[in-house]
C-alpha cells in the first residue's frame, strides 16, 4: 500500500531546502502539518489527517514537518504554534491556520484549492 503521509525528518540543510522547494511546487496541491512530538492538539491532528489523505489519493499531498527538527523552515514560515495546516499549489501558499481543525474544515480548504 502507498504511503500517503510523507514525513520530512531533519536532514542535510541543502537537500531538505531542495526536497520542500519540489513539494511545495507541484501542480498538487500540497497540505503541510507543521507539529512537535510534544504537542497533544498535533497528535489528534495525526488521524485526520491520515484518513483525508487516504480519500484524497493522488489529488493532494500530505506532510508532516516536525518544528523542533527543521527549525529553518518554521522560521521561514513564521510558525509560531502547532499544529499550523499549510496548503500550497505551484509554490503559493493557498491557506494557513494555526491551531487544530476538523476533517470537515480541512476538506472544505482541500476542495476549494484543488
């Protein structure tokens, strides 16, 4: 079964500055979890968004950036609480809230920008 949550894990500075550049300008729109392992909100977060992307398929794609281990790109990005739900499409950013939200909220932003 194909992995539909992608979890960038912290890596060398210039190949996750290249691998998040290529996801954020797909033609997909790409759905980004920005969390922390410490956060309760993020862990109930985790199902929601597991289940979108499994109905979803290949019409979004869904990533999991850990704050505490990618620290550039939650200064680059201004995330200053988790959970924050970014969307991007062709590299602009579409959507972004902090704080946790509801599978219906969620889809509502996925089928608006899809």
């Amino acid at each position: 079964k194909l992995k539909r949550i992608f979890v960038i894990h912290k890596s060398k500075r210039n190949d996750m500055k290249a691998q998040f550049e290529n996801l954020v300008n797909s033609d997909i729109p790409v759905l980004i979890d920005f969390f922390a392992e410490w956060c309760g909100p993020c862990k109930a977060q985790s199902p929601i968004l597991r289940e979108i992307a499994g109905e979803m398929g290949e019409r979004v794609k869904v990533i999991k950036i850990d704050v505490d281990k990618n620290p550039e790109l939650a200064t680059k990005y201004r995330i200053q609480g988790v959970p924050t739900l970014m969307l991007f499409k062709k590299g602009e950013i579409k959507f972004r809230q902090a704080g946790m939200m509801s599978k219906p909220q969620i889809m509502n932003v996925l089928m608006q920008n899809a």
